[in-house]
C-alpha cells in the first residue's frame, strides 16, 4: 500500500486485521490510521469490506488477527458498549434509531451515563438542536415517522451526545437529497473544527474528497491504496481504478 504523510498522532490505528463472516475472509489486512480531529475517507467498491472494517473497530465483529489502538492503547475485542464510553462512536449505515422513542427519547439514550449532570445534558441538547433544527422541532415525534434524512441527523445528534473523541461514520448520505447531503457535510465540517475525528466510509466520492484529509482505497478486504484527498479529483485513475466510477 502506498504511504503519504500518515497522522503524526493516531487516535485510531488498525494494522494487519483480519475477520470472518463464518468461513468467509472478509478482511484480509486491513490497515489504516486516523488522526486527532482529523477526517479520514475510506472507499471501495460495494463487498469489499469497508463497512466490516468500522464495525471491527467497535468490537461489532470479532477480529481474528491484528490489533486495533485508541489513543495508543490496544482495544481489540473489547466490548462496543466499552469502547462508545472511552470515547468511539458508531453511526451504522441503517442509522439504528429506536424507532417507537421520541426523537428526545432518543438521544437521551447517550446523555443518561454515568457523571453527566443535568446541566451538561442541557447544553448538549440546545448544541444539537442548534445544529439540528429540524430535531427540536420533532422532539417529541417517534423516530420511526421520521423522513431518511432526518432520521440519518437523529443518528449522528444521538452519537454526538457521547461526546466521542471519534466518530464511526458509514453511509451517512446514502437515499438523501441533494440538499441533506449538503447539511451531512456541513455537519462533519462543524464535528472536525470541534476536534472530533472522523473515519467516513462514504459512497459519494465527491463528499468523501471534499471532507477528507486523506484516503484509503480497499480492495478485497485490504488497504490498497492511501493518498491525501487534495491530490485527487472525482475523474483520478485511481477513483477509476478502486471504484470504477
């Protein structure tokens, strides 16, 4: 795999990992990086193990092989419910809201942890609905009512309340219009100048270069390639190559 500046400090480092699905090698050496505050596009083809890689990360798949660090601290195979509190969030592509909880319902659900006072939960609360108007005004509508697009924003409102060092974002503009991608953008902007970290696996490769620092390619379960998102543009040969789009 090829190598440009790498983060000078990782908040999230995967070297040489491997997972199965039964007898299926999903992954087959995947290795990446991620800096703090930093934003980070991982792409490929459909199948070719990327979202398996977040999932990995958070302990949602088992790894057979390999390590994964936070903050320099080996992690692998530690429990999800362990790593959303040392400070790892997840948005899975389905968005998994609780679909018969109240949009507040629903994000009281990473504000109700131990050590969070009631004023801080507030402050939480008016930031989101700051950033997410539309969520303030649906506060009290069930989840499952909700369009896709806003849906997608309760999913990231809900793991902004965990306050994470690093979000775990897949698929966040899958189905979305044009102008819900937009503010998806605009929000990772906002997350990244906050110091949030962000590993994007994304289908939109104009989103992802706009938004990224740096890319990884996979192919076949492995990190073929890496290159500073700056030196690429949508028509690349390597946008062609990995995705041939």
């Amino acid at each position: 795999m090829t190598k440009p500046d790498s983060a000078a400090d990782p908040i999230v480092k995967v070297d040489d990992l491997h997972a199965y699905y039964g007898k299926s090698h999903v992954l087959n050496g995947v290795s990446l990086q991620v800096g703090r505050s930093e934003v980070v596009g991982l792409l490929g083809r459909n199948g070719v193990g990327k979202s398996t890689t977040l999932k990995s990360i958070m302990g949602l798949v088992h790894a057979q092989q390999g390590t994964v660090l936070f903050e320099g601290k080996p992690v692998t195979g530690m429990p999800a419910h362990k790593l959303a509190r040392s400070g790892i969030a997840y948005v899975p592509e389905d968005r998994r809201i609780f679909r018969l909880l109240t949009v507040m319902e629903n994000l009281r659900t990473g504000l109700d942890r131990a050590g969070m006072t009631e004023s801080r939960r507030h402050e939480l609360l008016d930031k989101v609905y700051e950033l997410f108007p539309i969520l303030a005004e649906r506060r009290n509508q069930h989840g499952g009512t909700l369009s896709g697009g806003e849906q997608q924003m309760l999913a990231i409102a809900r793991a902004m309340m965990l306050e994470p060092k690093i979000i775990l974002l897949d698929e966040p503009t899958e189905g979305l219009m044009p102008r819900m991608v937009a503010q998806i953008a605009r929000i990772i902007e906002i997350l990244h100048r906050e110091g949030v970290a962000i590993l994007l696996v994304e289908q939109n490769v104009a989103l992802t270069l706009e938004c990224s620092r740096r890319v990884y390619f996979m192919e076949k379960g492995e990190t073929r390639h890496h290159a500073a998102a700056a030196d690429l543009t949508v028509d690349d040969p390597v946008i062609h190559q990995y995705l041939g789009v």
